[in-house]
C-alpha cells in the first residue's frame, strides 16, 4: 500500500511537471504569434510618469511591456520576459515596445506636452544588431528627437560581452539619444565603469527608495550616489517612490527625479493622457 502511494505521488508529481511544461511551451508558442508583425495587438506598452522631486512637473515617462493575453488577461514582465529572452524572442519585443513608446510620445507632443520616454532593453537587445538601424530609422524619419529618447540597462546586462555592450552604447550616446543605468546599486556596481559609460542618468533602485526613510545607511548611500551622479554630469532617478515621506527625503538627499506609485501606476496609453491632461489642470489651479 505504502509503495502504492508513493508511486502514484511520483505520477501526480510527474503529471504536474508535464502540464507546467506542456503550460510554458503553449505560452511559448502564444508569444511567437502575439509577435508577429500582422498579430493583432496583443504586447502593449504602459506608461508610468516620471516627475521633477521639487516641482512635481511630469518630465518623462518610462514604457513597461504588458500582454494582453487572450486566454489569460493581462500578463506582467515577470510572466514572459525570461521565455522571449531564453528563446531569442526579445529583438521582436523590443522593436515593438520602441515604436509604441515612440508612437506615444509623438501623440503627447501633439497636444503641447514634450515628455522624454525612456525604453528599457535586456542584455540580448544591447547586441542585437538590429538595434542601431531600428534607432537610426526613427531618428531620421524625425519620428522622435535623440533627446526625447531614453534606453534603459542595468549594471548586469554589461557584465556580458563587455566590449560589444559598451560600443553599442558610444553608438547610442554619439546619436544623442540619452542612457539611463536601471536598478543602480543592485548589479556589481563597478566604480571604474562610471568613467567610461556614456551615461545620461542613474536610477537608484526601488530597494533603496522603500528603505531610505528609516534607514540611516541607505541614506548615506543615496546621497553619495547623488553627488556621484551630479559631479559626472548625470541625472539621479528615484525609482518605487510610494509615499510621501519617501519623496521629501530622496529629494532632500539628492535626487532630481521621482518615479513610483505615489505619482502613478503604470497606465496604458489613454489612460496615461487622462492623468496628464489632469496633472496639467492641477498645476493651474
Ligand atoms: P524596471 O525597469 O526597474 O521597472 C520598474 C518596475 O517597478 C515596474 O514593474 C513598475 O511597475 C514597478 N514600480 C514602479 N513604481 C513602483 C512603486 O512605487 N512600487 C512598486 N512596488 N513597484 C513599482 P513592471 O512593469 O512589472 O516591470 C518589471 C521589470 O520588467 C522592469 O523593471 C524591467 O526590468 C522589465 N521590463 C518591463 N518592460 C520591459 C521592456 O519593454 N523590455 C525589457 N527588456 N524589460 C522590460
Ligand atoms: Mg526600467
Ligand atoms: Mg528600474
Ligand atoms: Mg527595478
């Protein structure tokens, strides 16, 4: 009886494994087609609003990929990122969620709000070789000026192929179009780096922002990490600004921009004009 148990716990076992991977190659394929050129729009771009520390004047906003999938509703990054990374799918995602970005801030522009937008590639897209041509393209179709443009890496996605990473982003930077180091703090944060990277901005991790109130050390921290970044010619982003507490002291020790709940979730497109055209209201009251 006892083997007999066991036995059919190991078939429960495997048959759970079976549907997960059977799950994940389904969701797999779903990708492929929701990638395709001709897919109806299922990978869509959200929005959240990044805002001055000290005026609250909204001066970017940073594009986050969402699917909307037919059988399973909204899926966030965490749900597909790793399969469209581990299966080369992620030039394709990337291509997409550059000319919505673009696409978006060319419909704020048109109603007189000239906001930076900035795009966050995985450590594949750096080394893409389609990247450059797909960023040319825009630029000169005058699709978006290189200053309304921001791409965002992390630390991480520099530690491979080192050499290539860094000429693809003196080829961005010699465009003008502006680098933002995403998550800065968490990766291993080499010193030395700073002096070669191109960079336009730090953005401090969430970790820091949620901490910074109470913890005295990661005050210090930040603080340091503003006078790195101001001394270098760069911009500090607060990143998971949830409260307001968080905000007055990030500012206090330094930082120039605020992204994070307190302001805005991530909105999609519509409703990412709705809160502008409201932010705008406020500010003239
Ligand atoms: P990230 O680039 O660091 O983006 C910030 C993440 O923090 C977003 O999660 C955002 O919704 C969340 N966030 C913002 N403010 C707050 C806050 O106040 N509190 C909390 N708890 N969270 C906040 P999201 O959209 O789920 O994206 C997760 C990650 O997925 C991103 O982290 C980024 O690494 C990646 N990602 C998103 N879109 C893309 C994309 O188009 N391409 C690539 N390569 N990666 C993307
Ligand atoms: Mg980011
Ligand atoms: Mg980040
Ligand atoms: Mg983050």
């Amino acid at each position: 009886y006892q083997a007999k148990v066991a036995g059919l716990g190991v078939r429960a076992y495997d048959r759970g494994l079976d549907t997960a991977v059977r799950e994940r190659r389904q969701l797999l394929e779903e990708l492929r087609v929701a990638l395709h050129p001709d897919a109806p729009e299922q990978i869509v771009v959200h929005f959240q609003p990044q805002v001055d520390a000290w005026s609250g004047e909204v001066v970017g906003a940073e594009a986050l990929v969402r699917w909307q999938h037919p059988r399973l509703g909204l899926l966030y990054p965490d749900r597909f990122l790793d399969l469209a990374e581990e299966h080369g799918l992620m030039p394709a995602l990337t291509h997409r969620v550059l000319h919505s970005a673009v696409a978006s801030s060319r419909d704020w522009r048109e109603e007189g709000r000239e906001l930076r937008v900035s795009v966050n590639l995985s450590p594949s897209c750096l080394t893409d070789p389609r990247l450059l041509p797909t960023i040319d393209a825009l630029l000169l179709d005058g699709e978006i000026r290189p200053d309304e443009l921001m791409l965002e890496v992390t630390e991480t996605s520099l530690m491979t192929n080192q050499d290539e990473a860094l000429a693809a982003l003196r080829a961005i930077s010699r465009r003008g179009v502006g680098l933002s180091i995403d998550d800065y703090g968490t990766g291993f944060s080499s010193l030395s780096y700073m002096n070669i990277l191109p960079a336009t901005e730090l953005k401090i991790d969430r970790s820091f922002t949620v901490r910074v109130v109470e913890d005295e050390r990661t005050a210090a921290i930040v603080a340091g990490t503003a006078e790195l970044a101001h001394r270098l010619g760069m911009r500090l982003v607060a990143e998971g600004t949830e409260d307001v507490a968080a905000l007055h002291r990030v500012r206090e020790l330094g930082c120039d921009i605020s992204q994070g709940y307190l302001h805005s979730r991530p909105l999609a497109p519509p409703a990412f004009r709705e809160w502008l055209g409201r932010q705008r209201a406020e500010a003239a009251v």
